[in-house]
C-alpha cells in the first residue's frame, strides 16, 4: 500500500488558519517566482506538509522554514531533516528571531489569520529581502493594491505601495486548497523600491495612518482633533476637510516626514 501523502499526513488546524495548497499550477507559479530572485537564501513562511519546500530545496540555496505547528514540524523534520540546505524555525512567523545575514527570497502560503501581521514585519523591519511571494485572501490582496477613493484603499495599501512595486500572480478559488476555504486567495509578488522609506519613516507612517484611518468616513480634522490642529495638518501637505481615502501613498510618505522634523511629538517615543 502506497504512503499516504504529505498533505494527508498532517490534520489541518483552524487554530492555524492552515489550508494546504494543491493546486499543482500555482504551485509551479509560485515556485517559479521565488527561485527567479538572485538572493543567496530563501525564507518559507507557513511551510504546513512541505509542498513548496520539498521544490524550492531542489534548487540547492539553504531554506530557512518557519512553521508554528508542532505536528507540522515534525513531518517537516521527517521529511527534510536530513538535507543540510534545510534550516526549522518553529514558532510565530510574526516574532521568531530570524538569522541575520545576506537578502532572503521570501516565499508563503501564509496563514489566513496572521497574513497582515506577518507582512507588517517583513516590511517594517529591517530584515533583508529581494523579493516576497506570498498568498493571501483575495480580499487582502485587493487592499494592498488598492487605490484612493476606493473601499480597499488604506494603511497596508500605502505602506506595502511606497515600500514595494507589487504584482499579483495568480488569483485562486477554494478548490486550489484543502481543506477548501471559504474565500478566494491571490498570489502577490513583492519587489522591493529603490525609494522607499526607511525603517524609521515606515514606523512614523503607520502611526500617521492608523490614525488617520482611524474613522474612514470622517475629515482629517476630525480624526486628529486634539493631537494636531487644522493649521498644522495643512502645514505638512494634509487638507484637513479630506477624509484619508482620498490622499495617494506620496502625499502621506512626504507628510510624514514633514511631521517627523516638526510634529515629533505624535509619534511614541
């Protein structure tokens, strides 16, 4: 009787968000898309049974694997312990000490309920990366490219727009996964900008985003009513009857900066 399969080998866990990726087309895509990158190493995020890792360690770069599953890493260990491309990290994607050292190519299936912190840090932290492709819900995705004056458009919007040039892939239905989720997924690729802000700009621009979006329907006046004044907002490029939806990722990058040398005070210390 043949060995069951990776994927039926590991019990899928809510508590994870893991849905395992099947789909044998986007698996090639998404393999494809990460080797591409010249970066000496490559970081799995939420590696589950092992698909992408089992094709990504035959292209011979050491693979770093951060899996926060213990029956997950088990398999894993199993199955790729022997290899000495192959480097476990269990533990939360969102916290786990990463090596320091040369640009990762960063690949990941991620899970569903931790998918915007995970990709706050990798862009808000200084870990060194050449390029990201990662899945998401489609509704996700959609925000990261969303655009001024729609719903999607917002604070991952902006910051994951001035930070990187971005593509999206592949868009996926439930079948592509098992088990299936509820929801279409999509495949974004992530190049990073020559520009873009540094860590410390990117740390003020989420603090100067969340509270502008803090209430998406109201002015900016209103959303900063006793931390800045309406002279002051305009002072720093921000027309203060605007609501945030309708500034683009420029605008914000340049008021943000203006209020680091100015306003420093809003921003925690």
């Amino acid at each position: 009787m043949p060995e069951p399969s990776p994927i039926a080998r590991l019990r899928p866990k809510k508590a994870f968000g893991q849905n395992f990726l099947v789909n044998e087309g986007a698996i090639g895509v998404i393999v494809a898309s990460a080797l591409a990158s010249s970066a000496p190493r490559l970081l799995e995020i939420g590696p589950g049974p092992g698909v992408l890792t089992q094709r990504l360690l035959a292209d011979g770069r050491p693979l770093w694997a951060v899996e926060l599953d213990p029956e997950a890493c088990d398999l894993l260990q199993g199955r790729f312990g022997d290899n000495p491309t192959f480097h476990l990290l269990p533990g939360d994607a969102v916290r786990v000490p990463l090596p320091e050292g040369e640009p990762w190519s960063v690949v990941g299936n991620l899970p569903y309920n931790a998918a915007t912190p995970i990709l706050a840090r990798l862009l808000i932290e200084e870990v060194p990366w050449d390029r990201m492709v990662l899945m998401f819900q489609l509704e996700v995705a959609q925000k990261l490219m969303g655009v001024p004056h729609t719903k999607a458009y917002g604070p991952l919007s902006v910051l994951s727009q001035l930070c990187c040039r971005l593509t999206r892939l592949v868009k996926l239905g439930p079948g592509s996964f098992r088990p299936a989720p509820k929801v279409d997924s999509a495949v974004v690729l992530f190049e990073p900008r020559v520009e873009a802000p540094t860590p410390l700009e990117r740390r003020a621009l989420l603090t100067v985003l969340h509270r502008s979006f803090a209430h998406r329907r109201k002015t900016l006046a209103n959303n900063w009513q006793g931390a800045l004044s309406a002279e002051a907002l305009a002072s720093v490029g921000l027309a203060s009857a605007l609501r945030a939806e309708m500034i683009p990722p420029a605008a914000w990058l340049s008021a943000t900066r203006t209020l680091l040398m100015h306003y420093p005070e809003v921003f925690p210390s």
